[in-house]
C-alpha cells in the first residue's frame, strides 16, 4: 500500500464569479500562496501546483512551488489533476489529495485526514469531509454544497439545493461538503476518460460524474470546521480579516 500521499492545488485564472481568484492579495500574499503553505504543513510527500496560466505559475514558482502547466480546457480540477498524475506515471494506487486554490485558510489537518481516510478504506475510490450546517442560512445557501450519506457512511448524492428536503416543514440535520478529495489515481484515470454526465452538468459539480459511475465515495466528518472558501468578492473581504488576525 502507498504510505505517502501528494496534494496537488489545480488553480485556473478565469474564475466566472471571481476572474483572477487564485492571485487575488490577501495580507501582501497572493491566494495561491497561502493555499501551497498549508498543503505544505499537511505532511505530503510533495504539493504540485497544477495550472494554465503564467501569472499563477510565477507565484508559485516565487515561494518554491513545484508548478505543472496543464490544458487550458480543462472544466473542473479533476481533470486537470489527472493530466498531472499521467505525465509523472503514478500508481493506480497513488493517493492524491485536490486541494482548491480558494481555500487560503483550510487547516492542515484536514489535508492528511482526508488521505488516511482513503488509506483506510481500500474499496473507495474516492473520500472527502463534511461538517454539521447549523442554520436555515446556510442550508439555504446555493453557494454551499450538500451531501446525503447512507449508513457506512459512503455518498449518495451531491446538491446545491437544501438537501434533504423535509416534507413536513423546518430544516432537516444536513451537511455541508468539504470541497476536499483524496483520490486513487487509478479512479482519477477513468473520470478523466468519461464524459460529464447530465447530473454534473445540471449541479456543476464534477463529484456527481464519479456517482453516475458507480465510484465509492467514502465520507468523514473534518476533524476541525473549516472556514468557507473563497467563492464570491464577499467571501474574499472576509477571509482577508480572518487573514489579518494569523
């Protein structure tokens, strides 16, 4: 069994809400340097920088990033990552961890739980994190991702509805989706080779293509709850005081 596991931080320029998000300054630093350090701190035996834009190359070239050029018409990072994992040859059992270029202040810990997570079960293809929604607010938030889970805590559905959805009023316990993936690559190779399916096209989430497939996605709630990634101008002025305060 692979002991280590690599992190790899797929970050494109043309964000349709946000266009230059992974530069965008946050306490004198690019976005995407706060995002390589704390993927540093998780423990991976190596953190790759995958994108296809020079800008975002040269920040990362400037704090010591390893940086990939990837195909600029990738969709969603999955793809993107799995053009990584097939120039360096790795494994079909290579565990690689996606890690969002907008989530500046995604702690550590949860980089490396997600990848034992994985380790630990060697029927999934695929584990990622939720934490508790605790208001009507965020249940409600098209922005954030929701997640069903069956009884062995594997994924049966990804939403960006209030999801599930109570017939009798109120707001159902729910979780909220951790945009964090631990990856086989074996998994990783066939999600590059299948098309999107029409429910990833409807949500706009790449995870749904794994489900259609059949992959196991095995679930965990985080370890620490995570602060909200970077998704809109708002987002970003308040991570900026959050950045403030480090």
């Amino acid at each position: 069994m692979i002991e280590d596991f690599i992190v790899v931080i797929p970050a494109r320029f043309d964000s349709i809400r946000l266009p230059g998000k992974p530069l965008a300054d946050i306490g004198g630093r690019p976005m995407i340097e706060w995002v390589y350090y704390r993927a540093r701190q998780s423990g991976a035996d190596l953190v790759i920088i995958a994108t296809d834009d020079e800008r975002i190359a040269d920040a990362g070239r400037n704090v010591g990033a390893t940086v990939e050029f990837t195909a600029s018409h990738h969709k969603n990072g999955t793809d993107r990552i799995a053009e990584v994992a097939k120039r360096y040859e790795w494994s079909d059992d290579q565990i690689v961890v996606n890690v969002q270029g907008d989530e500046p202040l995604l702690p550590s810990a949860l980089i490396s739980q997600v990848a034992d997570l994985l380790r630990g079960d060697s029927n999934a293809a695929i584990a990622t994190l939720v934490t508790p929604i605790c208001s009507r607010d965020e249940w409600q938030d098209p922005n954030l991702v929701r997640v069903v889970v069956d009884r062995q805590d594997r994924a049966l559905y990804f939403s960006r509805a209030p999801i599930p959805w109570s017939r009798e009023g109120g707001t159902p316990p729910s979780l909220r989706h951790v945009g964090l993936y631990a990856y086989r690559v074996g998994a990783l190779k066939q999600l590059a080779l299948t098309p999107s399916c029409e429910l990833e096209r409807i949500e706009c989430l790449e995870q749904l293509r794994a489900l259609w497939l059949g992959m196991k996605i095995i679930v965990a709630e985080a370890c620490e709850v995570p602060p909200r990634g970077v998704d809109t101008a708002e987002d970003l002025d308040a991570v900026r005081l959050q950045c403030d305060s480090v």
